[in-house]
C-alpha cells in the first residue's frame, strides 16, 4: 500500500521538460502578437490626430460664421469655440491661421507619433486633406494625402 502511494505521488504532475514547452509556445504566441499590439497603438494615434484636426476645421468655420472671415483666427481663438482642442492628448492642434484674403485657412495637428495632419481651405472652397510622415499602415499617411 505504502509503496502505491509514493509511486502515485512520482507519477503526479509535470515535467521540466513539458513545462519548457508549454513556456516556449506561450513565448511564441506572445512574440507574434506584441508587434500587432503596437502597430494598433500607432494607429489610434493617427485617428485622434485625424479627428482633432476635423474639430479645427469645424471651429474655423464657426469663427467664419461669426466674423465673416478667418482673418484674426488662431489657436488661442479655436480653443475657445471648441474647448477639446485644449485637451493634453496624442494630438496637439500646432498651427490655425488664415491666408492673406481671408476667405481660406489651414489647420495642422501633430500626433504622438510626429506625423502632421493638416486641412487647407483654399480660397474657391476646396478642401485639401494633407500628412506629412508616417505609413499608411500605422497612420494612414499615403503619399501625403489622407
């Protein structure tokens, strides 16, 4: 009897040589996921720089609404129409200003990740949608449009 209760105790449990595989699949499986991890960070921040820099084209054109003109916006003033353009984030609003005859504007954002998306009004009212860096992978810059 004493002898199957030592051998049933032997017998329990698992090798050093199975755990080291079960340890080494895991690291595998961790080695395949950590770079996609990352690479959906990046992208979160080219989003929110994206969308920050929509709500300043939204603000610039409620600063239209009430000064017939963008002459005399700045990023002080953009703040102030939408407060979220204040917020410590990813994105930072860095330039709002308008063109010589005041009926065009460009708004630049830069993300975490120093690519810098920008929207210009043009006088006729056409609106360019520009990036500079990143991949499109990561921040969906491509070829300098978005």
């Amino acid at each position: 009897m004493l002898s199957k209760l030592c051998r049933a105790q032997i017998e329990d449990g698992f090798t050093l040589i199975e755990l080291l595989v079960v340890i080494l699949i895991v690291g595998i499986l961790a080695g395949g996921a950590i770079p996609s991890f990352l690479s959906q960070a990046a992208k979160a921040d080219g989003a929110q720089a994206k969308t920050m820099v929509s709500s300043a084209q939204s603000a610039m054109e409620t600063y239209d609404i009430d000064h017939r003109g963008y002459a005399g916006a700045s990023i002080a003033v953009l703040r102030g129409i939408e407060p979220t353009l204040g917020d410590k984030s990813a994105a930072v609003l860095v330039a709002a200003s308008a063109d010589l005859s005041g009926q065009g504007y460009t708004v630049t954002v830069s993300s975490s990740d120093k690519v810098t998306f920008s929207i210009t009004r043009s006088d006729s009212g056409s609106l360019t949608r520009s990036c500079i860096g990143g991949s499109v992978d990561t921040s969906g810059c491509e070829n300098g449009k978005w």
